[in-house]
C-alpha cells in the first residue's frame, strides 16, 4: 500500500511537470510566431513604401513649396512691423524727451536726477537753471538713472527707471 502511494504521488509530479514543459513550449512557439507577424509587417511596409515613392515625393515637394512661401510671407510682414514700431516709438521718445525737459521736479524733468525724489522744492531751482541747461544738455544725458546727480551731493542714487 505505501508503495501504491509513493507511485501515485511520483505519477502525479511527472505529469505535472510534462505540462509545464508543454506550456513553455507553447508559449515559445507563441512569441516566434508573433515575432515573424510583426517582421512580416515591416517587410509589407516597406514595400508599400517603394510602391507609393513618387506620391510621396510629390506631397514633400507641396509642403516645401508652401512652407517656403509662408516663411516669405512672414518675413515680409515681420519687417514691415518692424519698421512701423520703429517709426512709432521714436516719434514717441521724441516728444518724450520735450515734455521731460519742459517738467520741473516731475518727470525727472530739466535734466537733473529727478523723477522719484523730484518735486519738492527743487522746482524753484530748476526754472533758474533752465537757461544754464541748453549748454549742460550734452553732458548731463539721461534724467532718472544719472542725471545731474552731482550737483544733488548724488542723492539716492537715482531710481532705476
């Protein structure tokens, strides 16, 4: 009887193990076969490839002749902006520099360090100098940031703008 047993049990193993085998074996075989679809996918794409060549060399040369004229077209007009912007903002510095040199303690006005601890009582000053100012002009360029700070003992270094 024990005998009986331990014949059963080993059966029992054996067969165990064959289906493992066959599974792993199936599964192998499983994996080849996918791995021969997916080669034979690339094979038919290349050819299909070769096949629409000249179509597709048409399409590349369209999208380069219209990607060439946009590059064009946006050339143009991002020069023309430019200019336009150009011509605007120095019309506007002008008038600008007017206003900054007609302001008294405002505006950094007169060409002195003015703008942010400007006004005050310096205003009575600057009306004085404005005479003075049309020979300083040339050395004293600049109103917030360096101005004429040196006749202010270079207070507050002047606020950056």
């Amino acid at each position: 009887k024990k005998e009986e047993g331990r014949r059963k049990r080993r059966r029992r193993i054996e067969k165990k193990e064959e289906q493992e085998e066959e599974q792993e074996e199936e599964q192998e075989e499983r994996e080849r076969r996918s791995r021969r679809k997916t080669r034979r996918r690339k094979t038919r794409r290349r050819r299909r490839r070769r096949r629409g060549g000249e179509e597709e060399e048409e399409r590349r040369r369209a999208t380069r002749r219209t990607r060439r004229r946009q590059r064009r077209r946006r050339r143009r007009t991002r020069r023309r902006r430019r200019r336009r912007r150009e011509k605007k903002t120095k019309t506007k510095n002008k008038k600008k520099k007017k206003k900054r040199e007609e302001a008294g303690g405002r505006r950094g006005g007169g060409g002195r360090g003015g703008g942010r601890r400007g006004g005050g009582g310096e205003e009575e000053e600057e009306e004085e100098e404005e005479e003075e100012e049309e020979e300083d002009k040339e050395e004293e360029i600049g109103g917030r940031r360096g101005g004429g700070e040196e006749e202010e003992g270079g207070g507050g270094g002047g606020g950056g703008g």
